[in-house]
C-alpha cells in the first residue's frame, strides 16, 4: 500500500489513475471530483474515491481483474445481510467525510438517495450490481470488454441472477446491449444534472460471447 498527504492508503492507486483517464467523460465523477472545496485537491481526492470502490467491491461484492491486472477492472457489489450493508454503509460514509469532504459527502449521499430509489422501484432485490467497469486508455478497442466482465455474467447466469447497471455516456449503451442488458428507464439525475439510462441483463442473459 502507498499513502498520500491526506492520510488514505492507497491499495490500487495505478489502477486508479487508469480507471480515472477511462471514466473522464462520465457526468457522475466529473460531479464528484468537482465537489471536493479545493480544487487543486480534487484529482488525488477521486483517485481515493477509485481505488475506495475497489476495496469496497473487494470486501462486499466481485472485483474483478484480467489476468495480467493492467488491462482494466469490473467492480461489482452484491445485495448484502443488513448487518453486512449497515456497515457499508458507514465504511463508505467515513471514507467520504474524511478522505474527500463533507461536501463531497452530501453529494453522493443525494445522488445514491436518488439513483438507489429508482432503480429499487424497478430492480429485483438479488440483483447484482456493475458499479464500475473500465478498460485502460492503452488497451481500449481491442475488444477486451467481454472477457473482463463475462466470468462474472457467467457466474451470474449459473446461480440465475439478474445483474444491472446505471451509465451516463450513451455510447455505451451498445456495448452493454451486446452482452445482453436493455434499457428498463432513462431518467434525469438533478444533482449531477444530467441524463442517465438504467439497463438491466435478465436472468440467463443471452449469449454474450458471440454478441
């Protein structure tokens, strides 16, 4: 682990920095990182936010890397015992207030609050959830995406579980209909003031493999 100025120990911060160049277009991080008061303490503080996820997922969900661990990441959280999500949930609230800010705080509690209530209204409680899923700028087009999230698809398939997502970049909608996923909702998040689709992949899927 390496730690910075701010106290956090960092436990993937190369694949932070990746993950923060692959999700630059996204109007959710771009709200985040904008919402740290300092500005030039912005980008350290969303890199905490990226590699906080991917311990998160690592402790509560599916993290998932490629073999070589350079060429991208899938984070996944599961539905959890609610001892299990209590304490999640205040994992993540310290982490935020802490390492990025109550400002920071506020902004993602407001946003989850209005996302989470959506998405409840329309998803199944066991679904599994793509929280995060990137391939690093140098091996983009390459048409890795399948294989750094179909084991977990597979796996859901086998124990018959639905699995979604929420994205804000429309261009990607085509690749997540390929692996099987269909627009349930397009909604319009006021915090972050944008539009957002809310897919969601069937239980059984489709074959994703030859999408």
């Amino acid at each position: 682990m390496t730690g910075d100025d701010n106290g956090y120990r960092f436990a993937y911060r190369e694949h932070a920095r990746a993950l923060y160049h692959t999700l630059g277009e996204d109007a959710f991080y771009i709200t985040m990182e904008q919402s740290v008061s300092e500005e030039n303490a912005q980008y350290e503080a969303l890199l905490r936010y990226l590699d906080y996820s991917m311990v998160e997922a690592d402790e509560y969900g599916l993290l998932h890397f490629p073999e070589t661990q350079r060429q991208g990441v899938a984070i996944w959280l599961q539905p959890l015992a609610i001892e299990n999500e209590a304490r999640k949930k205040r994992a993540k609230f310290d982490f935020l207030h802490r390492h990025m800010g109550a400002a920071s705080a506020s902004t993602y509690n407001d946003i989850v609050d209005f996302m989470s209530a959506r998405s409840d209204a329309l998803i199944d409680t066991s679904a599994w959830y793509l929280s995060i899923v990137g391939i690093f700028p140098a091996f983009q087009n390459q048409g890795l995406g399948n294989s750094l999230i179909g084991a977990t698809l597979e796996q859901a398939d086998r124990t018959g579980v639905t699995t979604f997502l929420e994205t804000f970049t429309p261009r990607n909608e085509p690749f997540y209909r390929r692996l099987g996923y269909r627009v349930v909702a397009r909604l319009f998040e006021p915090t972050i003031a944008a539009n957002y689709s809310l897919m969601v992949r069937e239980r059984g899927g489709t074959d994703f493999e030859n999408g």
